[in-house]
C-alpha cells in the first residue's frame, strides 16, 4: 500500500509522537535529551525546549537513582547485552517540582546513521495506583462485610460474590460456570425479577425492596432486603455491569411477627380487661340492686320487731319478748349470711387465676365423696363419662362443679330416686361440660335471673340458700374464657352447662 501524494512515514510519526498519551523520550548515548513529546511535558511539568538538551537524569530521575541509571546505560554501550532494555519495569520518578510518583518505563535501543539513542517509553501509574488501591480496600471491605455483595456483567453473569454472600445461598467453593444473579432468586420472584426489577435497573439505575433467595445447598427460603444498582466506568460513563448488596432480615422478619403477635395478644388482653371491667360493672349495679332489695327485709324485721319488744317488754309479756327476740335473731343471721357471700364473691373477684392443668374427672369424683354424708338416707344415681383435662385453676373449677353438683343433689331431694348426669363433650375449640339432673326445675322464661346474686327461683321454705352460688359460678367460668347457661321443663329437672377453651 503506498501513502498518498505528499505524506510520508516521517509526517504519521510526528502526529503519533504528538498524540501518545504515554511519555515518549529521545536520548543519546550521553544521556542527553533530543525529544520530548507533550504527555512529557504534562507529566513532568517541563517544555519540549526546556528538556531537550539536557541530561536526562537531572530532569526526571530521582537523586538516589541517578547513578545507578548510568551505570546501566553504560554497560549497554560497553557490550550491547541488554538487561532492563526492552523490558517495562516499574520504577520512580521525579516532577519538576521535586514529587516522586511511580511509572512504568522501557528503554529501547535505537541505531540512527551510526550512532546510539535509546528511547524511553514512560507511563505515570499514579491514578492506577490510586484506583487499584481504592479496589484493594473496596474489596477487603466486601469480604469482611456481612452483607450479600455481588457483581455481574451487563449479562447478569456472575463475576464476584463475597464470603457472606457465599454463606448466605451456599456456594462453598467457586461459583458454578454461567452462574447468573438470578440463579439464587426464589422460583416465584423470578418473574417480578425479570419483568419488574431489571426493567428498573435498566431505566433508573437501581432497584430496592424485599425478595427471597433460596440456599442451593438445603433449599431453605431466605428473607432478604436487596439493592441492585447499575455499574459505570468511571471515565466513559458506559454500563459496565450490575451489583447488588443484599441484607437477610429473617431475624428482623421474626422480630417483627413476635412483635406482632405480642401487640395481637396484648390486644386481646386489653378486650378481655375491658369485658371483664364491664362484666363486673353490671354486676355492681346488680350488687346494689341486690344489696338494697335483699338487705333491706331483715332490717325492716330488726327494727320492726326491736319495737314491739320494747312494748312487750312494757307489758312484761314475756312469752312475746321471746318470739321478737327470736325472730330478731334470724333476720341477723340472715344478714350476716348475705354479707359473708357478698364478701366470698368479692374475694373471689380478686383472687389471681392460678392456671394450671386440671383433671376434670378427678375434680367430680372429689365433690362426689364431699357429697356422700348428705345422701346417706337418699337413692342418688351418678351417670356420664369421663371428662376432659383442661388449663385453669383447680381450685376454682372445684368449687363450679360444686356448686352446680350440690344444687342438683338440693333440688332432686323431693325424688324418690335422683338422677344426676355429669357428662362433658367438644365442639369446636371448646368443652361443653353439663350437670343434668332430674329435679324440680323451673320456668325457663326466668332463667335469665339463675346466675344474678341473690336472685331464686325456690323459696327459702323449699330448698335452703341465698342465691350467690351460681353467680360465682358465671364469673369463674368467664375468667376462664368460657360461657354458661342453664335450660329445664318445670317440674321435670334441670341442666346446667358451661364451656372451657380445649
């Protein structure tokens, strides 16, 4: 091929000399400079008319290297064996304003009309060595980082991935040939990784949000909050790839769902405070109802018959005084007998549950033997099955199947032969527990005054009692989380049923 008209080699050398962004140097065999081409002159801070002429030595190479570059420039003259020349090594050299920096240099010998020149090719490393230390560091700060640190080409193959990312998806030795980023991705968020997440990357440059990867060793489900950004080049701000740091939160994940959990549960405990506080909010307008309805009659006979004792008294009709005196006596003892159930309930009341595991059965066969004195001279038949073991306070739950077991032992005494069925059975997330019996019953349409303190549905000349007993029975079955009721046919028997959470 031959250069077109009036161009000559000699004419592209020049501009090639002009353009190199390395240093090119000229010196003779007396290491003196005969060029010096711009990216010197940038380097070194001298002109090409300020360096030309000069020995080399005292323009660019450091005082405690000059003689040593002598020597060898000599001993190439002396016997043409090269040892540095033509070989790039990386050495020191020296601004004008005294800075040493590092480069990379190669000398090359140059024969020109008989006579010796060599050619110094020199490149400043100092951004190179800024760069790569920076990578250094950036990398030691990947690999000590207990985050997942990856990066990928504009392919998404894998190129790096740190020692905690390794851990993290189980990759124990050299990531696997074609590995991509997405390998390690959860199968149901690789769509929205393909469709959603690099479209974003692409357009915006980065992406952040949860997703789940998946260990390629166990297969394990791992929570993670992941980034992935867009890599530049520094210089050209051309894509160069793709990096992500990704964090696992499944300890934070579980944090939080115990957090919820606990605010669920604290929650439920402020609902059920709250029905409780209301419950015994209505009970106290019952108390005072009660209280003023119940307390009010042997009051009224205290005072009622005080004052015709004192008349009798008057009228020394002692066989009077007497029968006042006596009837006095039972309307206080009536009273204490209110107070003191008013005083057992309200005990009751704030008495801590003390929850434990609670063998109904074993409950039932010990309020049966309490039980036996009283039917010495009665036919009583106990039926049912057995019933179930639950979670609640034993020495509550003794004293609601107390209660309801004596009341069906009371109210069967006009039988000739008592039944009394204590079964229990589930339905659902419960226990329904039942008393049944074949007593006196009663009306159904008062059933809702069964468990009202001081409420009865029998005079006290039928069956004895004061009408707390099945009261506090409702309040311990609904400390317990539980419900109560009660259903019969008049005449016929009674059966009383509350539930307990299984």
């Amino acid at each position: 091929m031959t250069l077109p008209s009036g161009l000559s080699t000699a004419a592209i050398a020049s501009v090639m000399l002009q353009a190199s962004l390395d240093c090119i140097i000229a010196i003779d065999q007396h290491n003196v400079v005969v060029e010096w081409n711009p990216a010197a002159e940038r380097t070194f801070s001298f002109t090409r008319a300020e360096a030309v002429g000069r020995n080399l030595s005292s323009l660019i190479i450091p005082p405690k290297y000059r003689e040593a570059h002598e020597r060898g420039m000599q001993r190439y003259l002396d016997t043409r064996i090269p040892h540095l020349v033509n070989h790039r090594v990386q050495v020191e050299a020296q601004r004008r304003n005294g800075e040493i920096f590092p480069c990379e240099i190669a000398f090359h010998p140059l024969e020109v009309d008989g006579h010796s020149f060599f050619a110094a090719y020199l490149r400043d490393l100092t951004e190179e060595r800024r760069i790569n230390h920076e990578r250094s560091q950036l990398a030691m700060v990947a690999e000590a980082s207990t985050d997942f640190i990856a990066f990928s080409d504009l392919n998404n193959r894998l190129m790096y991935i740190n020692a905690a990312g390794r851990k993290l998806v189980g990759y124990e030795g050299a990531i696997p040939a074609h590995a991509q980023l997405s390998d390690v991705v959860h199968p149901d968020d690789r769509d929205v990784l393909t469709q959603q997440i690099w479209p974003q990357v692409r357009e915006e440059g980065s992406w952040a949000g949860e997703m789940r990867l998946i260990h390629q060793g166990t297969g394990a489900v791992i929570d993670v909050h992941r980034t992935i950004f867009t890599v530049y080049d520094p210089v050209t701000k051309v894509a160069t790839g793709y990096a992500t740091v990704t964090r696992d939160i499944r300890e934070r994940k579980r944090i939080e769902q115990e957090r919820l959990a606990w605010q669920v549960n604290l929650e439920t405990q402020v609902a059920e405070r709250t029905r409780e506080l209301n419950e015994l909010n209505a009970e106290l307008d019952a108390f005072n109802y009660s209280i003023s309805h119940d307390l009010r009659a042997p009051i009224r006979h205290m005072t009622g018959f005080a004052s015709l004792l004192r008349r009798s008294l008057l009228a020394e009709n002692r066989e009077k005084s007497d029968q006042y005196l006596s009837m006095i006596e039972q309307a206080a003892s009536r009273m204490a007998l209110l107070v003191e159930a008013l005083l057992r309930l309200a005990q009751q009341a704030r008495q801590p549950l003390r929850r434990g595991t609670v063998n109904l059965s074993k409950l039932a066969r010990e309020v049966r033997e309490e039980l036996a004195p009283e039917l010495v001279q009665r036919q009583v038949d106990w039926t049912g099955g057995a019933l179930p073991v639950v979670l609640g306070d034993e020495t509550l739950l003794r004293q609601v199947l107390l209660n309801l077991m004596s009341n069906a032992v009371k109210y069967t005494r006009m039988r000739e032969r008592a039944l009394i069925d204590v079964r229990a059975r589930r339905e659902a997330a419960e226990w329904v527990i039942e008393v049944r019996d074949n007593g006196v019953g009663f009306d159904p349409q008062y059933s809702g005054k069964l468990f009202g303190v001081f409420q009865r549905l029998h005079g006290e000349q039928e069956f004895e009692g004061i009408g707390v007993g099945l009261a506090n029975v409702q309040r311990i079955v609904k400390r317990h989380g539980g419900r109560v009721w009660a259903t019969a046919v008049l005449g016929e028997g009674a059966t009383f049923s509350f539930t307990l959470p299984v």
